[in-house]
C-alpha cells in the first residue's frame, strides 16, 4: 500500500487540493501532529469498498465459525426466519 505522510499543517494549508487528489487515490493520506501519526484521510469511495470488504470477512469468519461448532441449518430455515424477524421489526416499527 502507497502513502503519503504529511503534517496536518500541511494538509490544513492545501485541503481543498489535497482532497481531489485523494477522490482519484486509493492511497491513504497519513496526517502527523509534533512527529506522531494522529489521523489517516482517504477518499469516500474507496473507505466505502473497503467498509464492504471488511464484513464481507467478518462474515466469512463468522461462517467458519458455525461450520466448526456444528452450528447449521437448512437454508429454507435461515431465510424463513429471517423473514419473521424483518416482519416483525416493520410491524414493531411501523
């Protein structure tokens, strides 16, 4: 992974340039205060497919997890309970 390391100083000088740099990165922009690494800045779309990938793997982990514990149930059954529960939430809702 490709970043730039610049003081917040830096950044707060520029920001409007430095943004639009950013939105057409996938690189990250580390933000420094006295030395220290105080923030990271990135684009919104690529925080975004990164959010995504991120469950994704929370997911994957989750499911190996149930398949270690024995912890299964037919399809069928996952998508019938999941629709009360959602049936349930409108009417609570609503």
């Amino acid at each position: 992974m490709n970043e730039t390391i610049i003081s917040l100083d830096q950044f707060s000088a520029d920001s409007s340039r430095k943004i639009k740099v950013l939105q057409q990165s996938s690189s990250p922009l580390i933000l420094t205060e006295n030395g220290r690494a105080t923030a990271v800045v990135e684009g919104y779309e690529h925080y975004q497919r990164q959010q995504k990938s991120l469950v994704l793997l929370r997911l994957m982990i989750q499911s190996e997890n149930n398949i270690e514990h024995d912890r299964l149930m037919p399809q069928k059954q996952v998508f019938t309970s999941l629709k009360a529960r959602l049936e349930e939430e409108k009417e609570n809702n609503g």
